[in-house]
C-alpha cells in the first residue's frame, strides 16, 4: 500500500465560501489536521458566499450573499477572527460573482437570477455608498433550459480601467458600459460581443500581460474563446474545446484563471471533471496541453497559489475541496489531499 503524501504548508488563512442550501455553515477555513486537510469552526455571518473580492487599499473583503434578495457583505479579517462590516441589497437576485476597478474606488457585481449589473462607489472607508447604478438587461437565447431570461454571472473592468463589462449567460453576449472612475458613473450598455447562439458566456477573463486579449469561457459548449480587445469592443480571434479529444459526455465549464506570467490559462469542466491547462504564446493564443482530474464532481472554483505553487479546487456537487499541485511547466498533478466542506463553492484568503 502506498503511504499518503505528506500535506505540504497549507496556504496562509485559507477559507472555503458555502451554500446554505448545500449545507454549508459559513466560510470555512482549511487546516492541517495532523498531517490531513481538514475544516475547521465556520465564520456564520458569511452566508452563501459563492464568489468575492479583495481590496488592499482598505484591506476589506467583499463577498456576495447569493440568495434571491440579494446582499453584498463587506468583511474583515484580523488575528482576532472576521468581522462583518456592513451588507447592502445587490439590486437584484442570487449575486454570483463581485469585481472591484483598478482604482479600487467602485465594486460591481452580477445578479445572475435577475440578469442585472449593479454598481457602487465606495466611501473613504471603503463601504458601499447606496444605492448602486441598477442596469437589467432582456432577451434570451436558444437553450430552453438555460437561457429562457438573461442570467449576468461575471463583472469585470478592462485593462484601461475605462469600461465596465458583463458576460450574459442567457442572451450570449458581453456587455460594456462606459466607465467613469472618477465620477463613478456607467454609459448605456451596448452589446461589445455577440458569442455564438446557445454558447452561454460565463467568465472573462483579460492576459495579465497582454491588455489587447480576452478570454471568454462560454459554459454550455465548453468552449474558450480568445478575443481581441480593441478600445471596448470584443472579437472573436480563436474558439478552442475544452474537452478531451473523443469526450461524448454532458459537461458545463465553470471557472477561468491564469498564472501571474501569462503563459499557463486553466479552466474548469463540470461533467468532464477536469481542469484544462491551455499554454499562451507570446501573443496570447492559446493551445490545450493538458486535461487532468480535479479530484471531485463539479469543480465550480479554483485558486491559484503561486506562492505555494499549488491549486485548491472547490467542487459543488460532492462537497470536496481538493489540492493539486502545480509543476514548473505550469502542468498540474493530482494529490490526494481533499476535505468534505457542506455546501462548497468558493476559496480565498486572507
């Protein structure tokens, strides 16, 4: 039999975000528990904390309360424990994803249920100023079961910090809105990117180096599409599988993220059960490399940790957050280092 690998230093405060729905108490922290991963007590007052972001310039974390009257909680997180700071209503219903400017002086966040965007300034202290700037959006798309209204599920500012845009994963398209940092205002929208009919935009994501390409993980085909950024407006350069050649099972992507040097882009598959490893050449497209398993069923999150180089993933439907560790070439392998956490969803630290 073969002994279990020893738990490598854990990343510093690491903590699980969870669905109540699914049985989850809070935000969880990840501990070593005599050489195992392990959970410990649950932070409470952070309900259904599926997606968040941080601030370093007023060291507040912003997390999402997705649940149908929707709530953004503001956080913070001493030696002493977290402290809840304030909540505020989203304007719409089940948040799903949060994102702060380049400024850190707005935050923004799609309300997936109610297809809308909203959009708050923040104070000196860096709270919330409402109400947010609301905008809903209409129509739908082919698939009956998903996209019979428009579901916002990513916010997110380019790279000039001068637009902000939304992925509709209901009506297949990306829209932008013309940013004003200083005033915190938004223009109308207008659509930056018409994806293919049924492909169900979800997450974008922007090179860490190359502003003039984005990345587009479109849920309902598994597909990544590789966009060329030009002043707002969005094309489509490439459209690549997520999948293993010969794959014929049902598979919805979930996560998007890339290494700090923008040469290694991953993507998560649920149904697939894998994380995808795409290489980025010096111009930014993208070639698959490699499918490993995440460890679980449904990864809807991963964490990059660089420092440790290694990868927490979050899978919704068994609950389980898994460990895999990321090789010099960027490749990841698995571990056996996993941990049951009610109701998973989401991973950061603090």
């Amino acid at each position: 039999m073969t002994a279990p690998e020893t738990l490598p230093a854990l990343p510093a405060s690491c903590w699980i975000g969870t669905y109540a729905g699914g049985g989850g108490a809070g935000l969880y922290p990840l501990l070593d528990d005599a050489g195992r991963l392990a959970a410990g007590a649950p932070y409470a007052a952070a309900a259904n904390a599926s997606f968040g972001a941080y601030a370093p310039r007023f060291d507040l974390h912003y997390l999402v309360d997705e649940r149908d009257d929707g709530m953004l909680g503001v956080y913070r997180r001493a030696d002493s424990g977290w402290t809840c700071l304030g909540q505020v209503s989203t304007g719409g219903s089940a948040p799903c994803h949060v994102a702060l400017d380049a400024a850190q002086s707005c935050v923004a966040v799609a309300n997936y249920a109610s297809g809308s965007t909203a959009l708050y300034r923040l104070d000196a202290n860096g709270m919330p100023i409402a109400p947010p700037i609301v905008h809903a959006n209409s129509g739908s798309g082919p698939n009956a079961d998903r996209q019979q209204s428009p579901h916002a599920h990513w916010v997110g500012f380019g790279p000039d910090n001068r637009t902000m845009y939304a992925t509709d994963l209901g009506t297949d398209e990306v829209r932008a809105f013309a940013f004003d940092v200083d005033r915190g205002t938004l223009g109308p929208p207008r659509t930056a990117f018409a994806a293919p009919p049924g492909s169900g935009p979800r997450h974008m994501l922007f090179h860490p180096r190359h502003p003039h390409t984005a990345y587009l993980a479109c849920e309902l085909t598994s597909t990544l599409v590789v966009l060329d950024v030009d002043d707002a407006d969005l094309r489509a350069r490439a459209t690549l599988s997520t999948l293993s050649a010969g794959w014929q099972g049902a598979n919805i992507l979930a996560h998007i993220g890339a290494n700090a040097a923008g040469d290694r882009l991953y993507v998560s598959n649920r149904g697939h059960e894998s994380i995808t490893v795409f290489a980025l050449d010096t111009h930014g497209d993208a070639t698959p490399i490699q499918h490993v398993a995440s460890g679980g069923t449904s990864p809807r999150f991963f964490l990059i940790v660089e420092a440790e180089r290694r990868m927490i993933v979050v899978h919704e439907r068994d609950h389980r957050v898994t460990m895999l560790d990321i090789l010099p070439d960027g490749t990841l392998a698995p571990t056996d280092h996993a941990v049951t956490v009610p109701g998973a969803a989401f991973a950061l630290l603090s």
